[in-house]
C-alpha cells in the first residue's frame, strides 16, 4: 500500500493464483465476465496485482494486460489497464499520452507535477526515460513554451524543500517579493512566484500565504488570477492549492471533471486510480465537505455500466 488514507486495500487471504485463474475464467470462450474482473482488480493493491500479473503469465503463458486490452474496451478498459501498472509507470504513461501527437493536455501535465513529491517526481522521471527512451524533460520542452514551461523543468528537478523550517523572516520577504513582483507593479516578474512557489517548503509556504493576505489584501490564488493566464495560471493554482490540501485540490479536480455537459473521462480515472491507494476517503470527505454532495453520488450520476461500477468500487462506498 501506498498511504494509509485509500479506499483500496490489501486484501485478506490474498492467493495470487487463484486471482489470476479467476480473471482467466472470466476471459474464457465468448463474452466477458466483467463482474469478476471488478471484484477482483478494484479490491487488490498495486502490489498484489503485480503478483496477479506475474502468476497470469506464469500460469496461461500470456500477458494479463494484453489479454485484458483485447477483451474489453472503452473507459472501463482504461480503468482497468491503468490498475494494472505501477503508480511511477501510471504517472509516466500518463503524461506520455498527454503529450503524444498533435496537442498537449496540458491539465494533465499540470494535475501529476504539481501534486507529486520529490520521490514520486524522481521515480518517474527515471521510469520515462526507461519506458520511452528521452528524458521528461526534453519531451517537456518540446510540448511546452514560455514560463509554463519554466515552472514545469522546475517541478521536474524534484528540489522542493521537504523539511517543516519555516524561517519567519524570509517568509514575510517572500510574501513582499511576489506582492511586488505581480499586484503592486504594471505586468508581472513571473519569475518571483517560480523561485517561491516550486522551492519552498508547505509550512513556510503557508506562512507566506497568510503574510501575502495581510500585504496585499487579497490571497494569493486571488492575485495569481487577476496576473496571470492560461496554463501557467492553472500551474501556479494547482501549486497553492496542493500546498493548502491535496485532497482538497483532487476533490476540485474531480467535481470540475463531471459537473455540467459532459464528463472528462481522462481527469476522472487519472484521480480515482491513482488516489484509491493514497488519500481517496481524505478527497471524498473534502468532496462532501466542499459540495455537499458525495463523490459516489457524482460518479453513480455522471458515468454508465461496468465503467461506473468499478469507479464506484475505487470510490469505496457513499
């Protein structure tokens, strides 16, 4: 298990072979029994899908993802091709995908590198680089321009301060700096916020957070709105809203995905698989707290079929 705060956890009694004779059974002769192939998946860690992977191949002679991948199809696919990876892997496919062809989805690139700790950014700069043979970086660079980008190669360097120091002094230098880097001069010296926002430590960033409302009169997300567009205003949002809470930050994340026409497919399963192990009852009481709804009830809402079933097991529950 990743955290302790997930809706998904190890299952008891856990026999490897036996999962993976199950998801066979469930693939066998015409059709699909989807059902098995929830209640399996959804109620397995990443860990001990591994070892279903690893019993599948040695058992059946075949790949479980490839044999999953030709079998089903649509959303409740991506779901379930997505559980089956890593969290470093998921993440690096991801952004991988989000890059690919004509077009960034830059929401992605912003929602993963914003919210990942320097470990889990070094993870996965290494699994990139192993997977798809060049550096995030350079694939970054190419995707992406301007001071976007800028703040993105930060990010990458996985150099935040991770300690809880909050020096009181530089704080308030801190807080005067950026005030006077955007609200109290005519265009905006985006560097300031860069240097603050993707080197400081969450504590100390919080005490500048509160030392920029006493100068400015306004928050930080406030100012950052009023100066900035775009993608590098969506970055510098996620960036205070991740150091404020990270469920709190899912929880916006995932009610955006499905509130009005339509539903972002792509930002809801990216959150409901890769938090389920992290902090999904955190989001999900943000969720309730901020909108007064359950997460359960929006999914149950928004999606349809074995799509909605198995979110609904990764939601763990109204």
């Amino acid at each position: 298990m990743i955290g302790n705060r997930g809706t998904v956890t190890e299952a008891a009694g856990f026999n490897a072979d036996a999962d993976a004779q199950k998801l066979r059974e469930a693939m066998k002769g015409t059709g699909t029994n989807e059902a098995t192939i929830i209640e399996v998946l959804a109620h397995r860690t990443i860990a001990q899908r591994q070892r279903i992977k690893e019993a599948f191949k040695q058992t059946v002679g075949k790949d479980l993802a490839d044999e999953l991948s030709s079998e089903l199809s649509g959303n409740f696919r991506s779901v379930v091709l997505s559980l089956l990876m890593l969290a470093p892997v998921y993440d690096a496919y991801e952004l991988r995908t989000a890059m690919k062809g004509a077009g960034t989805e830059e929401a992605c690139l912003i929602d993963i590198l914003a919210s990942r700790s320097n470990a889990e950014i070094k993870t996965i700069n290494a699994v990139y680089k192993k997977e798809y043979g060049k550096s995030l970086e350079d694939a970054v660079c190419g995707d992406t321009s301007g001071m976007f980008q800028r703040v993105l190669v930060s990010l990458l360097t996985a150099g935040r301060d991770e300690s809880d120091k909050v020096d009181e002094a530089q704080a308030v230098l801190d807080a005067k700096e950026i005030y006077e880097a955007g609200e109290a001069r005519w265009g905006t010296d985006e560097v300031k916020f860069l240097t603050v926002l993707c080197v400081r430590n969450q504590n100390h960033l919080l005490r500048v957070f509160e030392e920029y409302q006493k100068i400015s009169g306004r928050s930080i997300e406030d100012s950052i709105k009023r100066e900035m567009s775009g993608s590098l205003e969506d970055v510098f949002l996620a960036i205070v809203k991740c150091i404020r809470s990270k469920p709190a930050f899912f929880a916006e994340r995932l009610y955006k995905s499905m509130k009005g026409l339509g539903t972002t497919d792509t930002v809801l399963i990216r959150i409901m698989v890769a938090r389920a192990e992290i902090d999904m009852l955190d989001i999900k009481a943000q969720f309730l707290k901020m909108y007064g709804k359950t997460l359960y009830s929006f999914i149950k809402g928004d999606t349809s079929g074995d799509y909605r079933k198995i979110l609904l097991e990764l939601c763990g529950g109204e």
